[in-house]
C-alpha cells in the first residue's frame, strides 16, 4: 500500500485504538493522536502494574508514552476492538 493509503486511513481513524505493524513485524498498539504526511503519532498506554503501593497514589495521572511511526514502515492496520 502507498504512504497516501495509510496516511488517509489513518486521518480517518483519529482517536481509535489501533495496531499497526511495520515492515519488520514489530507491533503497535494505541489510540491515534496525530497524523502529518511522514509519521502517525500513537499514544501507548502504560501496561497494568501489579504494584499496589504508595506508587500509584501519588502518580494516579500518568499517561502513556506518544510514539512515532513512519507511514512508509506500516506494513499493516486494523481497528481494535471496543472492550
């Protein structure tokens, strides 16, 4: 598919969780913060801790890490599910 293909798909899907594979078959999953015509920006939720101390009340607001990946990489895209 051309970078044109991806960059339109992923205009369309601003704010949906996504996973996006790139070419080397690394996976990415996310919600779509931004799209410009080189890289579409994922926000990566943290992965759920074990943890039950003092930890999480004192940073309750963390926010997952903004990712960027280059529309040329993308191998593969698809909507994930509403849990």
């Amino acid at each position: 598919m051309s970078v044109n293909y991806y960059y339109q798909l992923c205009q369309d899907n601003i704010g949906q969780d996504v996973e996006i594979t790139d070419h080397h078959g690394k996976k990415y999953f996310g919600k779509i913060e931004k799209v410009d015509h080189e890289n579409v920006y994922l926000r990566q939720e943290p992965a759920p801790s074990e943890q039950t101390g003092p930890g999480l009340f004192f940073f309750p607001l963390a926010v997952g890490a903004l990712i960027a990946i280059p529309l040329i990489g993308i191998a593969g895209f698809r909507r994930r599910a509403y849990y």
